[in-house]
C-alpha cells in the first residue's frame, strides 16, 4: 500500500524515526543498516517501505535499498519469522553477508544474530536456499566456489570477522588454491 516515503528527517530514535511528508509524520521502522546511513535530523530522506497491518497495529518498516526490502519481504515469509525479528537480522548482517550465508548453508553466521537460535537459524537457510534473488556482484559468484568457501572458513576459524573475511576474498585473484588463497588473505589481512 505504502512503497515509498521521502520528506523531512524530524527524529532518529533507533529503530524507529519520524519522517515527516508534507506535514504527516510517519513513523517508521528501519534496519540498523539503514540507520546508520540516514543524514542528520531536518535533511531530506527517500527510504522504500514495507506497510504491515496487524489486528493491534499498523507498522511501517523502511528501508535503504530494494535489496534489503526484498530480504526482509523473503524472510517475513518463513514461518515463525516476523517483521521484528526480520528487522533484526537485516541490523546484525548485510544483505550481501544473509545471502552468502544461505549460499554456504551456514547457520553459524546467522546465530550470531541477537533472538536467532539454531533450530530458526536451520529454518532460514532450508526456506531461504534457492530464493535470496538478490545481486551480490562479484563476491556473491565467488562465494559459490569451493575453494573460497574454505579459505573464508579458515578466515572465521582464526577469529576474523564476516567483514574483514569478505574483504580479504574480494582480494583474491581468480582460480586461486585453498592454502594458497589463505596465505595471500593472510597477508592482506595484515595490513
């Protein structure tokens, strides 16, 4: 019903701002991602939305991009996996980050999530495998490689984080070799 909101920034309280649009303040829910790249109070803001219409309420949830939107819509789906809880995943991870995880099936980057156990964390990736539509770019086709899936292991093995372990692999050159790769990442990880 409501896809799209662009007015006046008026307040930032995390999750929630108030987005002012032609003298209607609209209250709306966003991811931390989105959060943290709102200008300042009184600046303009385009955000895409998503309207959710409860017996007991009627919530807005915005969002930077169409891809996060897209996210939170395919997630909403699964059962036991509200808008809250959606909204939570979307601050704890990228959109880039969710997809790679469900690529490599792998429920331990999304257990780190705040509310997300094992048993939902299996859920998301069986419900979600085949349907994260989502453009990922370069690293998103890399990541379905064997070899690089191994080396970002060996990466969150040794205690670096999903970020620092994407970076590393965006460095990369093509076709390289498990070991190899790791030195090299390693390396460029030490900088």
């Amino acid at each position: 019903m409501i896809g799209k909101l662009t007015g006046t920034l008026l307040e930032k309280t995390p999750p929630q701002i108030l987005l002012d649009c032609h003298g209607v303040g609209y209250e709306v829910d966003v991811p931390m991602s989105t959060f943290y790249h709102l200008p300042g109070c009184g600046q303009q803001v385009s955000l895409l939305t998503h309207f959710v219409v409860r017996e007991d309420a009627q919530i807005l949830y915005g969002f930077a991009s169409a891809a996060e939107r897209e996210a939170f819509r395919q997630l909403i789906k699964i059962t036991g996996v509200g808008p809250r809880t959606a909204l939570a995943i979307l601050s704890g991870m990228s959109v880039q980050e969710l997809a790679q995880a469900v690529t490599a099936q792998e429920a331990g980057r999304l257990v780190k999530v705040p509310g997300i156990g094992k048993k939902t964390a299996e859920r998301l990736l069986l419900e979600l495998k085949g349907k994260m539509g989502l453009d990922l770019g370069p690293v998103g086709a890399v990541a379905h490689s064997d070899e690089l899936a191994d080396i970002q292991q060996a990466l969150l093995a040794l205690g670096y984080n999903d970020k620092e372990a994407a970076a590393a692999l965006k460095a990369l050159p093509a076709g390289v070799g498990v070991s190899e790769g790791i030195k090299l990442a390693l390396k460029a990880l030490a900088k």
